[in-house]
C-alpha cells in the first residue's frame, strides 16, 4: 500500500532545456525514502501551495537520493516549481506505474520515435540500453516544433556517440540544415537507415502522433504487439483510488502509463463504445 504523504526532498540547481522546460536536479533528504525506479516510471511532485503532478525520472535517485527530471511549464503546479530557488523543499511520491518493457527489445532491432517533451519518459530507457548494449541495433528519431522547442539537447547529442540519432523539426528556421516536417515524414528514410522495419517500435509524445506512427507501422506490415508508448491521463493520487485516469477497468497510473499498441487500441475502442452506450441510454 503506497503512503499518499511525500517524502522531503530539495531542489538543488536546474538547467534551461528548450522553451519553457527546465532539467531539474532533486535530492531525497533521506537517500533511502523511495525504492528504485524502473525506466518510465513516474513520480508525483508536490509543490508546497499549488498541489501535485507526474513527471518521469530521467535519472534514477542514485546512492545519495539525487534524481533528475525534465518538466515542460504548462500550468499551476509547473508554474510554481518554476518560481522555487535551489534550496527549496518540496515533496515527492512514487516511484509508480508500469515502466517500459525490457525484456522484449534484447537482441532486437529497436527504433525509438519520441516527440517533444515525450522524450522525457525513454531518457532512462535509452542510457540502460546503451550503456547495456541490449539490442542489436537502436535509433532514435525525434521530431519537435523547433530547435528552440527542442528539449534534452545533451543528452541526444550524447546518445549519438553510440546510435544514429535524427532529429526533425515541424519549422525549419533559417539556420536548420536537417530534416522538416513530423516524425511520419522520416519514416522512410529511418527504415532505409535501418535497412528493414525495425522489430520493436517504441513512442512517446502527442497522442496523435503516436497512433498516426503506431498505424502507418502496422500498415507497412510491423505486428502491432511489437509497438509500445507511453501515454499521459490526468493524475492525481497514482495509486488507482481517486479514478482521474480511469480508462475501460484500468487506471494508467497502475495499468500504465506505458501500454502495448494492441491492447491499448482495445482499451480505447471499449471506452468509446460504452461512452456512446451512456449517451444514447
Ligand atoms: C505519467 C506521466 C508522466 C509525465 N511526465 C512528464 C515529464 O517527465 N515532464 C513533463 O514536463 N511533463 C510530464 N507529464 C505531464 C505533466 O504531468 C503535466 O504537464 C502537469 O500535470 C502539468 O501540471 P500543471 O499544474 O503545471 O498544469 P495544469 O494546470 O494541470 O495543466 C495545464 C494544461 O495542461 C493540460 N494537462 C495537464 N496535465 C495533462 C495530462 N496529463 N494530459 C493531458 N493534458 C494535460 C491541462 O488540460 C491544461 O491545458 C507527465 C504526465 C503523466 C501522466
Ligand atoms: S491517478 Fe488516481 S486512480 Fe489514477
């Protein structure tokens, strides 16, 4: 049973990382307060006065308690985390929901597709799977608005050492020499890249962008048990009891947030079948 008190930590330092994000550096107080995360597991951040919200870990809290997270502005809570100095205390729950699959990229050829601050949630995955050398081959494309909206510079800058990364921006400013357009317009290219479809997709980013990757996979003949993402709900308690991220019997705080394409789809066509069913009752 998950205690809904959060536990102490401070805000040490943070880093500009793309319009209106910021890479934050937190330390637990108590080193040992939270169980290790698993890649594309969440936390939920408290903020004293303004409330709480889920952000994933792109660094696991190591030996004195020290994690990071990257965490784009949107609202109240981002607004008022924006606003606290190094020093500042703040409450942390988690870690929660059902990371990312591992076992089923070993030895496989695995293309990650993230789009926008969705790359926050497969940092931790993609250093593990570098630093483990588990697959057999592994690219990485993201797609953002623009350079200046892009976020996790150093780190994709440090993956492509070891990976083909490819980015491509939706505007080209007058400096970008690279690809425009969204990541379905490099879908071409990457599988040449890659000389095949990959055998194991993964995404995270705007809903759209995903089912419209995830579909035109699938088309091209990629088993849609072989595609997993990442999803985001409204969340509130992470812990499967207040029902703000209710979907069709399953919480994404506990079910998920991270989902195989197949049952996620399942998921979604019951939920708009019974939805139907309540309005025309
Ligand atoms: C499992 C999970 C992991 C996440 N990880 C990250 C992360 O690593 N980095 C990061 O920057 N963000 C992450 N998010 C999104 C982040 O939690 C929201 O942006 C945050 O709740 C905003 O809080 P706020 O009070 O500042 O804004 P709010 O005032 O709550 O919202 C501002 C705007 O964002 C919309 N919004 C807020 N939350 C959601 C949501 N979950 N789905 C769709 N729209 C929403 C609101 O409708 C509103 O338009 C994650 C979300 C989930 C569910
Ligand atoms: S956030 Fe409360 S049930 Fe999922």
């Amino acid at each position: 049973m998950h205690s809904l008190t959060p536990t102490p930590i401070k805000l040490i330092s943070y880093d500009h990382d793309g319009e209106k994000a910021r890479h934050f550096t937190f330390g637990l107080l108590d080193p040992k307060a939270m169980a290790a995360p698993e890649p594309g597991q969440f936390f939920m951040l408290h903020v004293p006065g303004a409330g709480a919200a889920p952000f994933t870990f792109t660094r696991p809290p190591d030996s004195q308690g020290v994690f990071r997270a990257l965490v784009r502005q949107m609202g109240s809570v981002t607004s008022a985390l924006f606003d606290c100095e190094p020093g500042s205390i703040l409450g942390v729950r988690g870690p929660f929901g059902k990371g990312w699959e591992i076992s089923p990229l070993k030895d496989r050829r695995v293309l990650i597709i993230a789009g926008g601050c969705g790359l926050a949630p497969l940092v931790s995955l993609t250093d593990h799977l570098i630093m483990q050398q588990y697959c057999n081959e592994l690219v990485l494309l993201y797609g953002s608005r623009s350079a200046a909206a892009s976020v996790l510079n150093p780190e994709r800058e440090r993956w492509g050492k070891d990976i083909p990364v490819i980015d491509i921006l939706e505007n080209r400013g007058h400096k970008h020499i690279g690809l425009t357009g969204t990541p379905m317009d490099a879908i071409d290219m990457v599988i040449n890249r890659m000389k095949a479809i990959p055998d194991v997709l993964l995404l995270c980013g705007p809903e759209i962008m995903m089912q419209s990757v995830a579909r035109e996979f699938v088309r091209r003949g990629l088993d849609a048990k072989q595609i997993w993402l990442a999803i985001e709900r409204r969340m509130h308690c992470a812990v499967g009891t207040c029902g703000h991220c209710y979907m069709e019997h399953q919480y994404a705080c506990k079910d998920g947030p991270t989902y195989r394409w197949d049952a996620l789809q399942k998921l979604v066509a019951r939920q708009s079948a019974d939805r139907q069913a309540a309005y025309h009752c």
